[in-house]
C-alpha cells in the first residue's frame, strides 16, 4: 500500500539523529512553553524563526511542530496543581483537575492528562496522515453559517457547565459574550465598550481573563483563614501518584471522545483548541454515568478536555499541509517560516516535498512518544510543588500570573485588567457564580456573532440559510435537543414524582 | 597685552576646536546598541515577517554594525505601535516598520491619536502588489464577466476580505463607484479563513497578494482575472491589469517602509537614509523582493513626504465615500 | 444571608445589563448588510437584564438562613481584600520598581500582614522569591518584564 511506503519514507526520515535531536529540542521546549502560563506556542516559534534560518528546514519544521503540540502537554500542569491555566485550552482542565489535585489526586490527575495527551495526539497524527486530504476538502464546505451552528452548539454546554443554578450560568455566559464583544467591530470599524482606552482597540486578551478569574480569584479566596503550612495533601507512594488501571479503564470513552472531537474541530480553520475541549468536555459529561460528578474532580473531566487539544493540533495541521490555510496563530507562523524558508505551502506541498512532509508525521508519532516519557516520570516531581508552604506558593501564583500576563503582550494595562479580573473571579466564587460559562461565552463570543454576521451579510439577510443548508441544520438540531434535555429531565422527575405521591 | 592676545588665541582655538568636533560628530552618527525595529503585528504577522527577514538579510548584508531587534507593539491596528514611536521621542536606535495602516488607521479611529504625520520618514522600499482571484471553476473568466454578473445580480456575489478600511475593500469600493456594479463584502479576520471561503465556495471574489494566491493557482484552484496595479505583474503575465480591461479607477498601493519617532536629528535620519539606500541596492533584497512579488517602491526626502500626504488625503475621500466613519 | 447575595448579584448584574443595553443603542443596530454593532450588545444587555430579575424575584421569596457565620466572612472578605489591594499596590509600582523588587514586596506584604509570620520568614520568602522568578524567567528564558530604575 502506498501508505506504507509513505511511512518508511517518513520514518527514514524521522529517525536519523539529527532529527531526533531537534524533535527532542522541540518537544522539551513546547512543555516549557505550556507550562508557563501566559506564554504560547505561537510566540515562542515566532522567537525562535531566525535561528532555523541555518538550518535544513525538514528539522527545523520538526522542531516548530515540536513546540507546537509539545504545548498542550506542559499546560495541564499548573491548571491541575494551582489552578492557572497554563494555556488558554487548558482552562477546562482547571475545572475537575485542581479538584482532583484538592482530593490528594493530583498525581492521578497530572498522569491521566499526559496519557490522554499521549492517545489523543497520536489518533490525531494517525488521522493526519491518513485522512488528511479528504478530511480537508470536507471542511471547506463549512461555510459561515456551518460555523455559527458550530459556535452555537459550543455555547449549549453551558448547559453541562452550569452546575445548580441555570439562570447564574446563563448570566455568567452573557458577561462572557459581552467580555468577547468589547474592541473593535471587525465589520464596521466601531469602537465597541473601548472606554477610550487605545489598549481595548483589539479587545480584551482571553489569557487575562482566564488566569485573573481562575488563579488570581482561586489566591484570594485562600487568603481568607490562616490555614497549616500545606496546600492541600500530597499523596506519598508511586502507587498514589499515578492513574490506577481502574482510572484507566473508567477514561476509555474520553480518550477516544477527545482524540475525535479535537481532531475534527482542529480541521476546522479559526474553530481552536478551547472550543475543543471545551465540546469535548460536555459531550463526556452528557454521556457519563454520573454526570452530577462533574465539577468535583472526575478523572475523565481531565482526560477528555487535555485529549483533545492534543489531536486538535494534528488536525490544525491538515488545512496548513494539504491546502496551504493556517488555521490559528501557531499554524499561521508555521505556514510563515515554511514561506520564508522558500517551501511552497499548498495543495501540492505533499508531492512536492513527500520527504518533507511524511518525515514531518513520523516525527509527530516520535515526539508524541517522547513527551510521554519526558511526562510522567515528572509527575511526582511537579505533584511535589503542593508541598510547598502557601504562604510562599501564593505570592508565587501572582508573581507567575503577572509574568504570564506580560509575557503576551508586554502591556501593564493587561496585568491592570488581571488584578479587576481576579476581583471579578473573586466576587462570583463568593456570590456562587460558575466561572466556567463565562469563560465559554468569552471563547465563543467573537466567532458566534461573526459567523451570524457573515451568513446574514452572505445571505442578504434570509436568517433561514442557517437551516436550509444540511450541516449547520443538522448541528442546530443537536443545540436544542441538549437545550431541551433539562427540561425534559425535570418533567421526567415531576411525573415520576407524582406517580410516587398518588402511590 | 600678550597674555590677552594668548588667552583671546586660546579661547578661539578653542571653540573652533570643539565646534569641529561638534561638527565631525554630528555627521559621523554611529549606533551603539541595538537598534528596536518596531512593528504593529504580533509574532508571524506581516509586518513582523518582514521585519525579521530585514534584520536577517541586513546581517548577512554586514551593512550595519548593530543587529535590528524586532519589537512587537501589536493592538488597534497600529495604534499601539505608532503612539510607542510618538513616545519615543528623539531615540535615535528606534525605528519603525509602517504599512498602509498605519496612515488610513488614525482616520477613522478616535483612540489612535498618532498620525503619520507625527513620526519621522526615512524611506518606502516596497509596494505590495494585489490581484483579483476567484475559484478556478467559476464562470469569470475576466474582470469585465465578474463585473457584468454584479450589475445583473447586484449584491449577490461576495468577496472575502479583512477590515472594512483595508485595501480589499477600498478597492471594491473604488471599483463599484466606477462601473455602478454592486457586490458584498464579508470580513473575515486572518487570511486563512477568507481564503477557505472562497476555495470553498461561500465567496465569489478576493482581493489577494500574488504570492499568496500562486501555491493555489499551481495547484488549479484559484484563477486571477485582473491584476491591480498600474503594469501587468511579471508573474502574471497574462493577467491584465484593471485599466486595461476598461475599469478606470486610481491604484490602491499598499506601501512599506521605516520610519523613526519625531524629533530625530537630522543626520540621524540622513545615516538611516545611507544604510537603506546600500540595503536597497545589494543582491540578497533584491532576490528576497522578487521571491516574495513585491515591487520595488524605494522612495525617500520629499517624495516620500508627498506620498503621505496624498495617500492620506486619497485614503480619506475613498473612506468618506465609503461611508465608514471619518474622525480626523 | 443567602438571598441578600442574590438579591446583590441579581442588582449588579440587572444594572449592568441596563448600561450594556444603552451603550449599545448608541452604536447602530444594523449595517449595510445585516446586523451593525450594536445588535448583539443590545440583546446582550436585554438578557442580562431579564435574568437579573429573574433572579432577585426567585429570591424575594426565599426563607431566611441563619446569620451565624456572619461577623466570620466578614473577616474573611475583609483579609482577602486586603491581600488584593497589595497586589494592586504591587501592580502599581511595577512601572517604577520593577518586577522583582515589586514581587518582592507583595510577598514580604503578604507573609507579615495576612499570615503574620517573622520578619525574617518574610525576608527570605521575599528574597527567594524575587531571585527565583529573576533566574527562571529572565536569564534563563529571555523574557522581557518591567524593570526598575536597577535592572531588574
């Protein structure tokens, strides 16, 4: 089979030691990179681009994607240990990993992230080299309005993320789709809630948001009573510090839902990964057992989400490599440095340089490999990090939130909105408010209101072409089924209620 | 009487002394550190992409003793990046790389309060060239077939773009205004997507650079029906131009170039006008110009000063007519 | 206890979305083709505002919960608020201080007045700190952060 002739060339390729060394170069950098929060993947291959300049390009395109999906790694680290994502699709990680970590699981935790990262990353390399081409021409037929039912679906798990108060998530939501809004109007050029700032122009950074209402807040609330020297217990044993085969077998489902979600919504250009774990979140909570578990620190709440941003950058790649179209920040500088080193990126990128582009995949399945080795050992050493004395560990958790801040966009008016935002995360612990809904209004905000936008603009203002057309119907109908299903449930309950009373 | 003849010969000897000095130094301006490249795109931008292939070539070049150290100030276009320059005022080791936006910017935004005409121009080096692309298997074979279908149908067909008030649009804006045709613009924020859309069949028509379009016209999947510049491209070279096909309207460039913050001295500027007039002549700039399709634009002095101004006036009356929102 | 915090959300949160509501009736509603700018923030605004409601009448007619614990969080607030003013102090001096001299005060803050340990606990976990974050991030790593009239 052709493939298989592929797969030797690539691995012909992959294998030799220079290669191996820059995939290894790659990698340990990307889990660097993921584990600081604040700093991404796109901004450290943007440093680094000068220095390939003198390099033979396959490796340093190995390199490049090393860094790329060696992030999602690293980013799950300091959203289970302290509760800062360490990257913007790490978010929902924070949610059942820092209770995990709350429970003395955090070894657990941290070992399932790197496995599902593992699977997930490899599934997506395998869909790359497998499916790419017509996985790809299949996305370009998602068109504006696909796009919104896309994003419209995406903003039904606030359903799923909600908790006890429905009307608390939705008013969450809405400040988070407010929060996207603020900037200015890609359409008409306004200047939407800017205050007069100049730095509001490009609206607010969603790394602010995120590490000021997760670990800004989640430090404040802890200042509240003097507690003991620890965070909270670090389990001791090899035995407690990893993933037990029960924990194993109890995540079958959310390996394989994050690997296909993440790599599906990857293909998609300008979807991205928060929306894939996000998606891929809801969609292990709606087929869980026990779905009211979720929240407090259910292993397959890290599982899912961690998977699929790690398939989703093998499928991000597949725009980029089989049709030349980057499909998020880190893609685009990829597509750049292929330009700048005078590799054509297209439709034709694959025949023209086969060595180029199956040494690329072989060297995905090699780094994925590496970076579980280079993973797990270091759980009990990161799991270590609880130990620490919180008085040191908060002042810490500023310091690295700050830094994390800066580092993006070099701008004290970002750390600013970080501190008002850690009030704000502050004020709705207290109050009882979910953080997560905001956070998925804010993700989603911006592509929703785009994409209605754009099909309106398309469709001369016919709102029915977002159901006349198969794949965004067929997406819309799934929205409201799981819009619907609560209501039905409490019905459900009232009935059976009843029937127990006349009993 | 001697010893005031002496002290009067000293005193002199010494100003011209140190006026000579003074002299010598002013012209023989030197930096000393590294020189900041400001830019107002993030990492792997445009203008960020340019940028550091400057500073690469301009080492390779040995042109200049110092390195160029690219700083992003990304945020409300240029706004950002163009205040940061105002603030630093009289640096003589910044430098600033500008585009299109950074003059039509300040005229519709009332944040960016920087305008072009506060930073200091030291030279333009290249004009981006664009052309008008469809998907391969539309019925548009020429400028003129896409323009008859828009009267026909108006504001059936769409083009994909970026912002309202960059030059994709302006452009449909210039041509609608001169053959009556109508067509709808739809905005979407990275290049990737818009060129999705159009390969994908949601769009009709984008405005694109010749470098970007060529991988997907080798690859048989984009066409390119006019070529938006005054001569026909070298690359395309049976592309005709938008005069030639009988559509009259003013050239939109997109130019590129260095600035440096106000109050720069003048042989500050006249030393940066040196080292992009050596630049501009070696070898590796002008491959690295050809490689990427750019024209070479290398204007400086006065005529540059007059491209400011009539772009900016030119930006402001197609932007008025536009009906987008003109502040300043 | 508890519905006097919905009752305040409920309040904050209705304003609010009154002010989004009308910010954006300045911005127009609809735009050449399709909704303009200010279509979202309105309706936005619009639902936030209805939830808001929403929420305090649920709660006008909630039972009372004891108030024992009331005097406790109200310490608790206060310390937490406290803790974010230094950071906000600290934040403020990073233009003229830097980042490690500023981190360096928040934590030396926040050791001596919230937990009310020795000065010399307070001094080296300062210090340590400082030196720590100088290391990693800016030697080590190459990243830019504030730096203060010494360098750092």
């Amino acid at each position: 089979m052709e493939s298989i002739g592929n797969l030797l060339l690539g691995f012909s390729v992959a294998l030799t030691p220079g290669n191996l060394f820059w995939c290894f170069v790659g990698v340990f950098l990307g889990t660097v990179v993921g584990i600081l929060p604040g700093l991404g993947p796109a901004a450290t291959i943007a440093m680094l681009l000068p220095l390939t300049f003198k390099m033979d390009h396959t490796a340093a395109i190995i390199m490049l994607a090393g860094i790329y999906y060696g992030s999602k790694y690293g980013g799950s680290t300091t959203s289970i240990l302290l509760n800062v994502p360490g990257e913007s699709a790490s978010v929902v990680t924070c949610l059942d990993g820092y209770q995990m970590a709350r429970q003395g699981r955090a070894g657990p935790a941290l070992g399932i992230a790197a496995i599902a990262s593992f699977v997930a990353g490899t599934v997506g390399v395998i869909g790359l080299m497998l499916i790419a081409p017509p996985v790809a021409r299949f996305a370009l037929r998602f068109g504006p309005p696909e796009y919104f039912a896309l994003m419209a679906l995406g903003l039904t798990m606030v359903v799923f993320l909600a908790g006890k108060s429905m009307i608390k998530g939705l008013l969450a939501m809405l400040v988070g789709l407010w929060l996207a809004g603020v900037g200015t109007d890609l359409f008409t050029a306004e200047s939407r809630f800017t205050f007069g700032q100049m730095e509001l122009l490009d609206g607010i950074d969603f790394v602010v948001v995120s590490i000021g209402i997760f670990a800004v807040a989640e430090v404040l609330v802890n200042m509240e009573s003097r507690g003991g020297t620890e965070l909270f217990k670090v389990p001791r044993g090899i035995r407690n510090l990893m993933p037990t085969l029960k924990d194993l077998k109890d995540c079958r489902f959310a390996f394989l839902n994050g690997s296909v979600i993440g790599f599906l919504i990857g293909v998609l250009p300008g979807a991205g990964s928060t929306i894939a774990s996000f998606l891929s979140y809801g969609a292990e909570k709606a087929f869980s057992r026990y779905p009211e578990k979720f929240g407090t620190g259910v292993i397959e709440g890290v599982a899912a989400p961690e998977g699929a941003n790690n398939s989703e950058t093998g499928g991000a790649l597949v725009p980029l490599l089989t049709l030349g179209i980057p499909g998020s920040n880190a893609t685009a500088i990829l597509l750049a440095a292929l330009i700048l080193w005078g590799i054509k990126p297209g439709p034709l990128l694959i025949q023209d340089n086969p060595g180029l582009f199956w040494g690329l995949v072989t060297s995905m399945y090699v780094g994925n490999v590496m970076l579980l080795v280079l993973n797990l050992p270091l759980v009990p050493l990161f799991a270590q990090i609880l130990r620490v004395p919180y008085f040191v560990l908060y002042p810490g958790i500023l310091g690295i939130s700050i830094v994390g801040v800066y580092s993006v966009s070099n701008s004290l008016f970002d750390v600013w909105m970080l501190g008002l935002f850690g009030l704000l995360g502050y004020a709705m612990r207290k109050l009882d408010f979910p953080a997560a809904p905001l956070v998925l209004g804010m993700v989603l905000g911006d592509g929703l209101e785009r994409a209605l936008r754009q099909s309106l603009m398309m469709s001369e203002g016919r709102l029915s072409v977002l159901i006349t057309r198969p794949l965004s119907a067929a997406m819309i109908c799934v929205a409201l089924a799981i819009l619907i299903m609560p209501l039905v449930n409490k019905v459900r309950s009232f009935r059976v209620k009843a029937v127990e009373q006349d009993v | 009487m001697k010893r005031s003849w002496c002290c009067l010969l000293l005193i002199t000897s010494g100003f011209v002394l140190s006026g000579a000095g003074g002299i010598a130094h002013a012209a023989a301006f030197e930096p000393t550190k590294p020189i900041e490249a400001v830019v107002h795109t993030g990492p792997g931008g445009g203008s960020d992409i340019f940028a550091r292939a400057i500073a690469e070539l301009m080492q390779k070049e040995k042109i200049i003793a110092q390195r160029l150290q690219v700083v992003n100030k990304s945020g409300g276009g240029s706004a950002v990046a163009m205040s940061y320059l105002a603030e630093k005022k009289g640096d003589t080791h910044t430098i600033g790389f500008f585009t299109g936006v950074w003059i039509t910017n300040p005229l519709t935004t009332m944040e960016a309060k920087t305008t072009i005409a506060d930073l200091t121009p030291i030279v333009r080096l290249v004009l981006e060239p664009a052309v008008f692309a469809v998907k391969a298997d539309s019925p548009y074979k020429t400028m003129k077939d896409f323009i008859e279908a828009a009267k026909k149908n108006p504001n059936q067909l769409k083009q994909s773009g970026g912002s309202v008030t960059g030059r994709d649009n302006l452009v449909r804006l210039v041509v609608q205004k001169a053959t009556g045709a109508k067509w709808v613009f739809v905005s979407f924020p990275s290049g990737g997507e818009r060129i999705a859309n159009l390969l994908g069949g949601h769009v009709e028509a984008m405005v694109i650079e010749p470098q970007e379009a060529g991988e997907h016209i080798r690859a048989g999947n984009m066409r390119v029906i006019a070529a938006l510049t005054d001569k026909r491209l070298p690359s395309f070279p049976n592309v005709p131009t938008l005069k030639e096909q009988g559509v009259n309207v003013p050239v939109i460039p997109q130019a590129r170039g260095i600035l440096a913050p106000p109050g720069v001295p003048k042989e500050v500027v006249q030393y940066w006008e040196g080292i992009f007039d050596r630049f501009a002549k070696s070898a590796n700039w002008k491959q690295y110009v050809e490689h990427n399709q750019f024209e070479d634009g290398y204007l400086k002095g006065p005529g540059l000063n007059k491209f400011f101004d009539d772009l900016t006036v030119q930006m402001r009356e197609v932007l008025k007519e536009a009906g987008a929102k003109v502040v300043r | 206890m508890s519905e006097k915090k919905e009752l305040l959300s409920g309040i904050c949160l209705g304003s609010f979305g009154v002010y989004v509501a009308f910010e954006a009736l300045r911005l127009p509603y609809v735009s050449e083709f399709g909704p303009g700018p200010g279509f979202f923030p309105l309706w936005i605004g619009i639902g936030l505002t209805l939830l808001s409601l929403l929420l305090i009448v649920a709660n006008l007619f909630a039972s009372t919960a004891p108030e024992s614990s009331k005097s406790q969080s109200r310490t608790a607030i206060g310390r937490a608020l406290v803790g974010w003013s230094g950071l906000m102090l600290a934040i403020g001096l990073l233009h003229w201080l830097g980042f490690g001299l500023s981190l360096a005060l928040l934590a030396a803050f926040l050791v001596l007045a919230l937990e009310r340990r020795s000065p010399w606990v307070a001094i080296s976990v300062a210090f340590g700190l400082a030196l720590g974050f100088h290391a990693i991030f800016v030697l080590a790593l190459g990243l830019s952060l504030p730096a203060g009239p010494w360098g750092f």
